[in-house]
C-alpha cells in the first residue's frame, strides 16, 4: 500500500487549484507516513485548516474510522486562494501510481 515505487499523478482539477508546492508535500507525507507504518487503508482524504502563517499551513490526514486523524504542516509562501473552500482531497492507491483527485463530497463549481 502507497509503495514508494509508484507514479505519483495530480487530477488536472486539483492541479487548477492546488500549486504544486503544496501536492508535492502531501505526497512526502504519504510516504513517511507508510514508512512509519501509520497508513492503515487506502484511500485517505486530506482536509485543509483555514488557519496558517504567512509560511505554512496545515493539513488533516483523515483515515475514515480505522485510525485517529493526524494534523501536518506544509511550509508553503505563496497565495494560499484555495484555503477557506473547505476542499477535500482523496489520496487514492491504484496499482501504479498514487493519485491525489478532490473528493466528491465538494462543491467544485467554482472550480469549473
């Protein structure tokens, strides 16, 4: 589950919204966390904190009711217009590549 040796791959959607900066470390945190062993099932969703600084923000991993919810920073600088949509992430573990998509549970017509 979430093995180092896959393909990491954005939905266009989220790479509309989200930079790169910020997905790329949700990756790192996928992958430190399944070393640790602390990655129970796949998927995971990533939910966002509207509090940050003007240099990080913060991140939910939720893993449903399998295991308690674990708060991450992600050091980010620049604008930061996706916060305050309550925007969800699903972290998916397809067999080749690990792929990061909004959930369904939002609201995306503003993305569109």
């Amino acid at each position: 589950m979430y093995e180092s040796t896959k393909k990491h791959h954005v939905s266009d959607a989220v790479a509309e919204v989200f930079p790169a900066a910020v997905t790329n470390q949700i990756f790192e945190v996928i992958q430190l966390m399944n070393k640790a062993k602390q990655l129970v099932t796949a998927p995971v969703a990533v939910a966002f904190s509207d509090d940050y600084t003007d240099d990080e923000m913060y991140a939910l991993l939720i893993q449903g009711d399998v295991a308690p919810a674990q708060e991450f920073p992600l050091t980010y600088s620049g604008d930061k217009p996706f916060l305050g949509h309550g925007y969800i992430l699903i972290v998916k573990d397809n067999p080749k590549t690990i792929y990061i998509d909004f959930s369904k549970a939002n609201n995306l017509d503003e993305v569109r």
